[in-house]
C-alpha cells in the first residue's frame, strides 16, 4: 500500500513533490498499489519511487 503522505504530496502538484524530493533525497517514495490514472506524472522526479503494482495509463506514465 502506498504511504499517505507521498501520496499527498504527489497530489500538490510536480512542482511541490520535485521540491520535496530535493529537500528529502534520502527518501524512496512508496507510491506501490497507487491509482494515478488521473495523475500527470510528466516532469515529476519520481526516480528510485517504488511503483509496484501501481495502476496508471500508459500516457500518464510514459516518464516513469
């Protein structure tokens, strides 16, 4: 299951989470089960993020 708090900080937008990302870059975001079908991954530092059995679109998540 996905941890809450990434999830919500994903939610705030890329420029939120790529901030965070750089002040937390000892962190492995866990976003495994996740629905982002409705999220737009695009330009978002999502690497070493732990994305196992996430469901997302093909489109949405062509960045990952």
């Amino acid at each position: 299951m996905a941890n809450p708090e990434h999830l919500a900080i994903l939610n705030q937008g890329k420029e939120f989470w790529n901030e965070w990302r750089e002040e937390n870059p000892d962190i492995i975001p866990d976003l495994r089960e996740a629905d982002l079908s409705g999220t737009n991954l695009s330009r978002a530092n999502l690497s070493r993020a732990d994305f196992s059995c996430s469901f997302c679109t093909w489109r949405i998540c062509q960045f990952i």
